[in-house]
C-alpha cells in the first residue's frame, strides 16, 4: 500500500504499527540470507517502538503520515545507539545521537527497522566492495543491486521496509532504485541536512528517499527535512504542452539497447499524451567525469587520510587500494574542478529555462554480475562503475533534483528507468506524478 493508504489504515485500525515491523522482520528473517541487505536488524528495538506508535494513536497523539511506518536507514546515518559502519569494518564507534534528518524522522513516529548494507564508505556504485559482504540483487543473487545504497534498495523491493533513506553522491539513490525497478528522489544539494552522515563528498552528497511510488517519495523526503506537518505533494503536472529536453548525447551514446528501447517507448507515450519532446544538448560534458573525479577523491582523502594509517587493514581491499593510491589533486586542480562544477550547474539551469525537465536514462545497463569490471561496448570496453555513474553524476554536479521511475521492463526482464531533472523539487515531482501515471510500474 502506498503511505497515505497505510497511514488510512493504522488510523481505521484495521492493521496497527506493530503489525507492519512483524511483516517487515518476517521478510528480513526470510530473505537477508539471500540478499544480505542489511547490517544491523532493529527487531526488539523496532518492536517497541511500533507499540509506542500504536498507544499514540490510541491517546490520540498523531504525529502524522510517517507514524508507525517502517523505515530502514543505510548505515551512514547516525542513529543514538548504533555503530555507525559505512559499511566498513573499520568504523566501530556507537553513534552518541540521531542524525538530524534521523531526529526528523523520529519525531515523525518513523519506526526504524535496521540498516541497510552498503559499498564501504559509499565509494562504489555496486555495492559488493562492503566488510560486511555483498549486497546480492533479490532477482539473481549473482548480480549487483546497485550501489552505493544497495541494501536500501533491497529492502523497500523485497517488502523488507516500507521506505528507505539512502545517500547519493553520483547517483547512489537512483542506480540501485533503477537496478530494483524503484523510485529513487535525490534532491538538490543541502535541502536536507548532512550532520551526522559519514561523508564521501560533502559538496556533492545528498539525503533521499528510495520508494515505490513518486507520492511515497515526496513524503518521506519532506519528512527527512522537518519536524513538522508533512506538506502534500503538488499536483501532477499537465502533459500537454509539457516540455521534455532529451539529452539524447549524454543518455542515449552507450546504452543498453533494450533499455533504450524501453526509454524511448516511455517518450512515444509521453508525446503521444500531449508532452512536447525536444532534444537538447549539454555543453559541458566533457567537464563532468574529470570534475568529479577531482572533487569526489580530493574531499575523501580530506576524511579518510588521518585514518588510513590506524585503520587500513580493515578496509575492504579495493577501498583502501583506491585511497591509499590515489593521488591528492593540488589546491588549484581543486580550484578547477569547482569552476568546472559551477560551469556544468550554469549548462543544466540554462537548458531548464528553456524546457520543463531534463529526460534521459536513469542506468546504462542492466545490474551487472557481481565482479565484473568492465562492460563491453562495440566501441570498446568500459568500467562497469563509469558506466554505472555517467548518466546520474552530471546531476549532483548541477546540484538539481532528479529522480528515477521505472519506466518499463527490457526483454531480457530487467527494468528500465526513465531519469527526470528538474529546476526544484516541487516541480520535478509535479512532472514526475504525470508521468508515472502513464507508465508501468515494476519491480524487477
């Protein structure tokens, strides 16, 4: 059921908070074996507090949408009484408070269920680079769920959580919600809180929900901003004469072909509902993998360096390979890579005054076989995680909100994304409401 249909309920009493964490650790019970989606399981502390929940809402104490819903939380998050992991063994420090958007959520009646799994420190996009093993996808535990919130994913597909909260620094919300056929809503830059988030890019990493539907999404990400009243979402847009920008040479040069196949029929619906479709192009493209390389690597060796020498062996191999190789960009590289970030943020506002949202894939490929290092193009091969990355990263570079839907299933049985961008939050998820009422909706 959606929030507000789950949120009816409780209030009929025709199911209770309790009820809900039951169904959630029962999925957990039966699936983490599988999947190994999350960390650390909350039951005896979930159990309590979804009876808390229920004698609210007895006494007549409703704190609103959120209360009593079950929600998991990737272990970057700060939670009073929880280590901490970012998915790494070497982090073993108990959180002393809540994350601010955690403390929000609480105050919510958000009813917290676990952590999720996740690529160690949030530095990969396929998640199986974790010390605490792979996250394995529902559907074939021989492949990625995605990265870096890959037990986020996992969990809201498989019925583990009702929503999840994950990070997204290039795209770690809405690869694996495109690897699980999930909504994934990264919002613009500091529109929620980071305090209390284990960092990997602090000028780039955002806080976001991971759902099954737009509407779901919304809330939960108004509930990770405030304490108060959650507002409703706006209204869906209107189709005709909306203004879809496709960036057809950034999100169409090397994909998938069955996945571009399964994005073109969701814009054929779209226009055929009235929606103007025009491609556009990005100038600086060819900024965007440069700049977050530089910004991404030079803000994480800022956090990880003074650890590395107490704590390297217990990094996963491929982390600790990475940071401890990886040259440090001079102040004034640096200085350019934030040029060039501004300069790509000037390109995506540009284009969005002339059209409604931005359109393209939300993932090149399907979720890849975990280990594999590289995929094969004709033209040659590429980095599985670069392939991972390339059509999300441009968008924590703008800074603007985007959002992952499934659009489709490939004919392979895999879904596919449709990745809407727009100029704020509110406007993207009017868009993002229209067009999901058009196109199927899959879990896969």
């Amino acid at each position: 059921m959606s929030l507000r249909s789950t949120a009816r309920a409780l209030r009929a009493k025709t199911t209770s908070a309790r009820d809900l964490v039951e169904a959630c650790l029962a999925r957990i019970e039966a699936l983490q074996p599988a999947t190994n989606a999350f960390i650390h399981v909350a039951a005896d502390a979930a159990r309590r507090a979804a009876d808390t929940a229920d004698a609210e809402l007895r006494a007549g104490h409703d704190r609103g949408l959120l209360h009593g819903i079950p929600v998991s939380l990737k272990n970057l998050l700060d939670e009073a009484g929880v280590v901490t992991t970012a998915g790494s063994r070497s982090m073993t420090q108990v959180a002393r408070t809540d994350a601010t958007a955690v403390a929000n959520l609480r105050a919510q009646g958000a009813v917290f269920v676990g952590h999720t799994n996740m690529h160690e420190f949030a530095m990969g996009t396929t998640s199986e680079d974790s010390g605490f093993g792979p996250v394995r996808h529902p559907r074939d535990g021989a492949r990625s769920a995605g990265g870096s919130s890959g037990g986020a994913a996992v969990s809201v597909a498989t019925g583990m959580s009702h929503v999840a909260i994950g990070s997204d620094t290039g795209g770690s919300i809405r690869i694996p919600a495109a690897a699980c056929g999930l909504v994934g809503l990264k919002p613009a830059w500091n529109a929620v809180s980071l305090q209390g988030v284990v960092p990997l890019s602090p000028t780039l990493d955002c806080l976001g929900p991971l759902t099954t539907s737009v509407e779901d999404a919304w809330y939960a990400l108004e509930g990770l901003r405030t304490t108060g009243p959650l507002p409703d979402p706006p209204d869906a847009a209107d189709l005709r004469g909306l203004r879809i920008g496709v960036l057809r040479d950034l999100g169409w040069r090397l994909v998938d072909p069955a996945i571009a196949d399964v994005i073109d029929t969701a814009l054929h619906t779209l226009a055929a509902r009235g929606a103007r479709l025009d491609d556009v192009s990005l100038a600086s493209v060819p900024l965007i993998v440069p700049a977050y390389g530089t910004i991404v690597i030079r803000e994480a060796l800022d956090f990880h360096t003074p650890r590395l020498p107490e704590h390297a062996d217990a990094y996963t191999p491929a982390v600790r390979t990475r940071l401890q190789t990886a040259p440090r960009p001079s102040d004034d590289e640096y200085a350019a890579a934030l040029e060039a970030r501004a300069r790509i943020e000037a390109d995506v506002a540009s284009l969005l005054t002339r059209v409604d949202v931005l359109a393209l894939p939300g993932l090149a490929i399907a979720p890849p076989p975990l280990g594999q290092s590289h995929v094969a193009w004709p033209s040659g091969e590429e980095l599985t995680r670069a392939a991972m990355l390339r059509l999300t990263q441009p968008f924590n570079l703008s800074r603007h909100p985007a959002v992952v839907l499934p659009a489709g299933i490939t004919r392979d049985g895999w879904s596919a994304s449709l990745q809407l961008v727009g100029p704020g939050t509110a406007a993207l998820v009017s868009v993002a409401l229209a067009v999901e009422a058009c196109l199927p909706a899959t879990l896969a």
